[in-house]
C-alpha cells in the first residue's frame, strides 16, 4: 500500500484548540528541566494522535477519508480536559515528555471506531494500550531517569487546573519532517455528531 513515489506520512488526529493553556504547561517544565537537553514540540503544532498510518499511497487518502468519517459522525461530540505530565521512556532513559488528557469513555469509542474503519484497508492499531496524550518534548539520547526529573513531575501534578477542551472533529495530516522540525498540513477534516443526546 506504500509507494515511493507517491507515499505520504499521515496520522489522524484530535487537535488542540486552544492551545494557550498546554503551551503555559510546557513552558513551566521548560524553566524547570533546563539541564535536560529536550527538543520542544512547536506549541502551534498541539494534538491528540488517534492512528498513525505512516507512508502510504496518496490515491488511498480519498477512500480513507471517506470510511474515516463514515465512522466517526456516529459518535457524539465531547469535553476533556489536560491531566498531568509524564515521561514515556525505556532501557536506554527518557524519550517523551507529554501532557495527560483526561477524557470521558467517548474518546475510548472513538479510537475503537476509528480502528474498526481502517482495518478492512490494511491498517493496523500497534499493541500498546491507548494513551490519550499531548506529546511537549523529545529527549535527546544519552540521558538518564533521575530522582529529581520524578520529583519535577511530581510538583509540576499539583496544583493544576485546565479548561474544558471540545471535541468536535478530527484532522486526516500529512507529515512532512524536516531538520527544524516536522510539518503537518490538513488533508481532511472528519467531523463528529453535534447532536445533543435524545434530541
């Protein structure tokens, strides 16, 4: 379904609107990790990953566009709101610092139908469990999990508060990277039911 020709790195997601709140949330860690050498995501660039699909065919895009939003106008627009940071990382130290997302089962529905509608193309969720999350950061390699990167964490937990976010539509993205940092462009926009319940 990849061709080299003609393949586009494309992911859906949730975007993050607005994005004022997250963005104060990173620049409160950016001022308290100075010493950890952290490729900082551009704040304009904000969203919540549902599928990533990587490289594929642009001709496929049209017909995933459309059993994308054949999906996901059957489920019902939501609120969330930002959780707590955290770090994904592994045998070799940090990777990613990201920002929770605290949402209703509604998300959960929404990766589940998503999932349902690309599979008859050949898409494939990975077997991690979801994660809702805005990812802030990359760690650069070579560095380590210290006490005081947890405590960091855990003082930033305290104390938070965050708006009500709407979930209204999805973005279908093409991603293109570059040595300053990737680009996402809009393919689609899905949007969701905004009928209110029993109406």
């Amino acid at each position: 379904m990849t061709s080299d020709l003609t393949g586009i790195r494309t992911f859906l997601a949730l975007p993050l609107e607005p994005i004022l709140p997250a963005r104060e949330r990173m620049q409160q860690l950016q001022k308290q990790l100075p010493s950890y050498r952290i490729k900082w995501v551009n704040s304009g660039q904000f969203h919540l990953t549902l599928f990533f699909f990587g490289e594929i065919d642009a001709q496929i895009i049209p017909l995933l566009a459309d059993r994308l939003q054949s999906e996901v106008t059957k489920i019902p627009c939501f609120t969330y709101s930002l959780g707590e940071p955290g770090i994904f990382s592994d045998r070799s130290g940090p990777r990613v610092l990201w920002l929770g997302i605290e949402a209703p089962s509604a998300l959960y529905e929404l990766k589940k139908a998503i999932d349902h509608a690309v599979a008859p193309l050949g898409f494939r969720s990975d077997d991690t469990a979801f994660h809702p999350h805005i990812t802030l950061g990359r760690f650069l390699p070579g560095q380590k999990m210290t006490p005081s990167l947890y405590d960091i964490l855990t003082e930033t937990k305290s104390h938070q508060t965050s708006p009500l976010y709407s979930a209204k539509h999805l973005i279908l993205f093409k991603s293109e990277l570059f040595p300053a940092g990737p680009r996402y462009t809009p393919l689609a926009r899905l949007d969701m039911d905004s009928q209110p319940p029993n109406s």
